[in-house]
C-alpha cells in the first residue's frame, strides 16, 4: 500500500516530497506533486479524478512531474506572488544570471519547464469543493511567498504548510532561509516564518502535514522547539544590520566616509588603503609595490586604476610587480583583468582559487565575475615566499568562501594578517559574521571559520588587516573568543535542519554540475561532471539519473556511485545534444538523486545553450562600463522582484 490515510477522506503518499490527497467520492485534490508517479496509483484508494494539484510553493521537488499533470489536463494552482516561478520558469532561466550573485531569492530551485495554472492564489483566499473548503494563508519563509493550505475537516483544521516547518521542530535546510546577501544571516528567512506560524497558529489547526518529514500532531509544542531553535541562531550569526537593498550611493558615502574618519593612516606607513575599499598596497623600497585584491571600481569598493595611477605617482612607485586576489568575490578583482591585459601585470593565486579565477564560467557561486583571470604563480597552502623585504605566509582561509587565502607577515615592525572578507568586521564574538550560504563556507572543526580561528590563533598577529574595513589590534583573548563563537555554528544548524549532516542543509551545491553552464550547439556534445560533496563520516551511494529532453542521450542513465567518506567525488558525463534541436535553444537538465537509498528528487541542475544569446541581464559587471558595482547590486535586486510581482 503506497497511501497512508491520516484521517478520513486525508491520505500521504510518500514521493520525494510529501504529496497529500483530499478525497471526494472518486474525486481528489492533492497538494503537491513530486514525480507525479502518484497517479498510478490513486485507483487503489478509489480516486478516478484529479481536480486539481494545489502547490504550496515553486520549488522544484514540489511541481517537477507537472508535465504529466498538463497532459492529462489536471488543473494546477499555485501561489499568486509565486505564479512566474511556474508560468515563466523558463524566462526564469533565460534572464536570472549566474554573475554577480548577491541574492539567494529567488534560489535556481526552479521548474526548468513553464506550468501552466488555472488558478493563482492570495492571501485568505477561500477555495470551495463540495463538501470540503480550503482557506489559503500566505506562510512565506522557506520561499518568499508559499502559502499554506486550511482544510476544514471534521476533526478540526488541517494545514499543509509545505516546507514552513519539518517535523522535528525543524526546517528542511537553512540556505532557503537567507535571502540577501548583505549579512542576512536567516534574518529575512526566520522573520517571515515567525510572522507565519503567528497567522498559521489563529487559526488552531489540529495538524501540520509538512512536504518534507513526518506530520506534526502538536503544531504549537512543534513550532515553539523551532523557535527556541531560530533563537540560538540569532546569537550565533543572525543580526539586524542588514544593508537595504534600496540602499543608495549617498548612504554608501556615509559609510566610506566613516571608516575613513575612524583609521590611524600612521599605523603602517607601507600600507595604503582607502574607505571601503578592498584594495591594499603594500609598498616596496625599490619604487616598486604590490597590490592585495583591485576591483577597479572608483566609486564604492577603491579604486579605479587612474585613481591608483595617481597614488603610485604620488608615492613615486614605478612597477606593480604582482597582485594577489584574497578571493574570487568581483570587488576583489573585478579590475584584475586589466591590470593583467594592459598593463602586464603578473597574478599569484591560492591553489584552490585557480580553477575559479581561470574558468569562472564554470560555477554559479556568489559574487562571480565572468571575465578569466590567468594564473601567472600558483602559491600552495602554508607556503612561505618573500618579496622585497617582506616574507609572507600563505593560507587556505575559508570563513566566507572556501576560496579564500589569507596571508601573514610583517609590515612596519608589526605582524600583520590580511584576513580577505573570511573575518568580520569590528567585534569578533557578535553575530556580524560572514555566514553568507551562498559562498557555501563549510561548519565543523578544521573547515570554515573554525579553521580561520585556528590560524590566526596560530600565527598570533598583532593586527588583522580587514578587507573593507582596516586595521584592527587583535590578542590571544580576542582570537580565543573568535574561536568559541564560531565553533558553535554547526551544532546550531545541525539541531536546526533535518539533514544528516548539517552541511547539507547549509550548502545548496553539495551535489551540483561543473561546468554548470555549457556552450555547445544541435549535434555537440557537453562534457560536464557531477560534484558530489559527502559531508558524512561513512562511505555514501549515489544513483544519478538524468532528465534528458527526447532524444538527448547521455554515458551516465541511471548509474549508482559510491563516495568515500568526508570527500569530494567528481562523476564525469558526457551529454550529447540532438542535430534536431533548437539552434537558439537554452535547455535545463536536472538530475533525479538517490542519496544513500533516500530520494532526493531533481536536486542539481545543469544549463546547455546550444545557439541561445543571453540577453545583458547576463552580463557580469566590469569596472569602466560605467556602472559601479553598488549600482550593479542594487539593480540585480530590483531585477529579481520581477518574479514576486
Ligand atoms: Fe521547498
């Protein structure tokens, strides 16, 4: 028996997400749909007539069989403020940009087809169905606008709430919850679940039947452990300093302008920075420097390269000998390519940042440019190298990224840690940290901010150099409770998300493509791998099977592999595209997960364009195009609300 019946006329079946009927005679409405396979088998609880699938919210694992669904012509519903996300998934893909990522939300979880709906609902909107009445309640969280769905039953009301909640007291990861990047945290995620289960709750409902886990029996003792969860949070990394997105360049100034007032430009004569700037220029004694990070923006993140050619004229500096990038993030090294194209200028990167600065093309990560940067030295973690007087240390520091360096020396009598965006700034111990899911950094000991903690407790520096924000006198004391804050994140997220391991609720790409977009054309063939990263202290089994477009044909069908513990496997494929397809196309192929025996549903996804042009929207920012980045930011923001309206 496949079905699963909690109260009279009320059945579960079990697909990759909860899927819920509501019967009538030989009639149903089902909320969600997964695969769709449920339709094979609604005969054996007497159902004939699907009347309608009601969607709670956009995400992928939710609406992915609903092809079957228009063939077979059942009506489909979906939130109103959600509708684009399934009538226009496939602008979606064909406008949102893998560059200059700065918002999760909307997140890729998205149909990689268009689904059309008769039906689009707000808020307290009232669905009648003889003999039953569904009341719609906008819960948004999980996604920006998913609603819930009240049955009035005769045992009382009934809620399926999606992802709101998991049972547990839990939620199905934490990266849905963080929707902008500005040192979120969760916050706008967490708010709007607070608000929801505040409306959810007026109504009394007697259960929760949630998309992901078990059906909530108590749903006031339920929602109140997740609480008392999401207030953990809040003093580990949630905080309210968020920059608004309709932040503008006046306020921007301020801030620039602040931080300028409040530096010691006495501290290290040899170190030139400027407001919010990432850029540090460290000079030599030879006339010569060397620059840590250049986004090349004049405006907001410093400088622009006739604003550096000024200061190394003023400073009599005749050559940049290198430049090194902390990270890939585009205000570190947007202006990278130039200084490299123009003007010669020779790139040392850490190992892991290579692959991303030579072919960024290949991931969708925050904060990305799309412009190669060549690697002139590769330098190795711990790796120790000397350059005028100075001699630097080199780290893999991963708090925000995990491709992130840091490097140690001596600067002005003074030992000094350039610590990139890995640190936050000002208070080492308070929730302004860099918990960006996004960058999907790592939690555990020796990986993330543990780890940055425990190399700068290591090298004990007398300052840590701060991207954006400058100098700041650090201790043993101040690193010590550095370390003690950070070190509590995983087990936050880990009693916070129903996940094995808290890192999969936490990183979004534990199993992604890479390449992640392709360029071919009808009749080529894309060489792509699936990384699959297995966060668990025991061996794992994946059985990956593509959904590919008629006639698409792929080496990998439905093939199980298996990853070692704690690492990274890469499964290479080859994907051939047919001669018949559209040669303006862009297609969207997902992949159905089997995780250790669990379905997963079609969890990563992978973009062939095989003759599409992207419109500018695709455009990553580059400095002197004449928008600054701020400017880019704010726009991709804006851009994204079009799919919320
Ligand atoms: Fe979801």
């Amino acid at each position: 028996m496949e079905f699963t019946q909690l109260v009279e006329n009320v059945f579960l079946f079990k697909d990759y997400v909860n899927v819920y009927v509501v019967k009538d005679a030989d009639r149903a409405i089902l909320i969600d749909f997964g695969s769709g396979k449920i339709l094979n088998y609604l005969s054996e609880i007497g159902v004939h007539e699907v009347d309608y699938i009601f969607h709670t919210h956009y995400h992928r694992d939710q609406c992915f069989g609903d092809s079957i669904a228009v063939q077979k012509k059942i009506k489909i519903a979906a939130p109103h403020s959600e509708r684009k996300l399934f009538t226009k998934a496939e602008d979606f893909w064909k406008t949102k940009s893998y560059y200059d990522i700065y918002s999760l939300k909307p997140t890729y979880f998205v149909s990689p087809f268009n689904i059309p709906l008769e039906r689009a609902f707000k808020n307290e909107d009232e669905f009648e169905w003889s003999p039953y009445k569904f009341k719609i309640i906008d819960t948004r969280g999980h996604t920006a606008r998913s609603v819930s769905y009240l049955l009035e039953h005769e045992t009382g009301k009934i809620a399926f709430t999606g992802d709101l909640i998991h049972s547990g007291g839990k939620v199905i990861n934490y990266y849905d919850l963080e929707y902008s990047y500005m040192g979120d945290g969760g916050n706008f995620g967490i708010n709007f679940t607070l608000n929801s289960f505040e409306k959810l709750l007026k109504f009394n409902p007697v259960v929760l039947l949630p998309s992901h886990g078990d059906i909530i029996k108590d749903p006031s003792k339920e929602v109140e452990i997740l609480k008392e969860k999401f207030n953990r949070v809040s003093k580990a990394f949630r905080h309210d300093k968020i920059v608004p997105t309709s932040m503008d360049h006046e306020n921007a100034m301020d801030l620039v302008n602040q931080i300028e007032e409040n530096e010691d430009k006495t501290l290290f004569p040899h170190l030139i920075r400027k407001g919010f700037g990432t850029t540090f220029i460290l000079l030599g004694n030879n006339n010569n420097c060397i620059l840590l990070d250049f986004p090349g923006d004049g405006y907001f993140f410093a400088y622009s390269y006739e604003q550096l050619a000024k200061i190394l004229k003023e400073k009599e500096v005749e050559t940049i000998d290198f430049v090194i990038p902390t990270h890939y993030h585009d205000d570190h090294i947007g202006g990278i390519p130039l200084l490299q194209q123009e003007h010669k200028i020779p790139v040392y990167a850490l190992e892991n940042m290579v692959d991303v600065l030579e072919n960024p093309t290949h991931y969708r990560i925050g904060c990305l440019i799309d412009t190669p940067i060549k690697v002139d030295r590769v330098l190795r973690d711990g790796e120790k190298f000397t350059w005028d007087e100075y001699e630097f240390q080199v780290f893999h520091f991963p708090g925000q990224t995990e491709y992130h360096m840091g490097l140690f020396t001596t600067i002005d009598g003074k030992s000094v840690f350039f610590t990139g965006d890995s640190i936050p700034p000002f208070i080492l111990n308070a929730p302004e940290t860099n918990n960006n899911c996004i960058n999907f950094c790592q939690l555990g000991e020796d990986v993330g901010s543990v780890k940055c903690a425990d190399i700068l407790l290591d090298c004990n520096p007398d300052y840590i150099a701060i991207s954006h924000y400058g100098f700041f006198k650090v201790d043993k004391e101040i690193l010590q409770s550095y370390r003690d804050h950070v070190s509590q994140y995983e087990s936050i997220i880990a009693d916070l998300v129903a996940q094995e391991n808290p890192n999969m609720g936490f990183d979004p790409n534990w199993i992604s493509f890479k390449p992640v977009r392709i360029i071919s054309k009808p009749g080529g063939t894309c060489k792509t791998s699936l990384v699959v990263k297995n966060f668990l202290e025991k061996e794992s089994s994946i059985e990956v099977e593509l959904n590919l477009p008629d006639n698409w044909t792929s080496d990998v069908k439905k093939d199980m592999f298996t990853v070692k513990p704690k690492s990274v496997k890469e499964i290479p494929m080859a994907i051939k595209i047919p001669e018949t397809e559209n040669p303006k196309g862009r297609t969207i192929i997902t992949a159905n997960i089997q995780w250790n025996g669990k379905d997963i549903g079609p969890f990563p996804d992978l973009m062939v364009d095989h003759g599409f042009i992207p419109s500018d929207t695709w455009t990553a920012w580059t400095p002197y195009k004449g928008t600054d980045l701020l400017q880019w930011i704010i726009n991709y923001y804006v851009r994204d609300l079009q799919f919320f309206t």
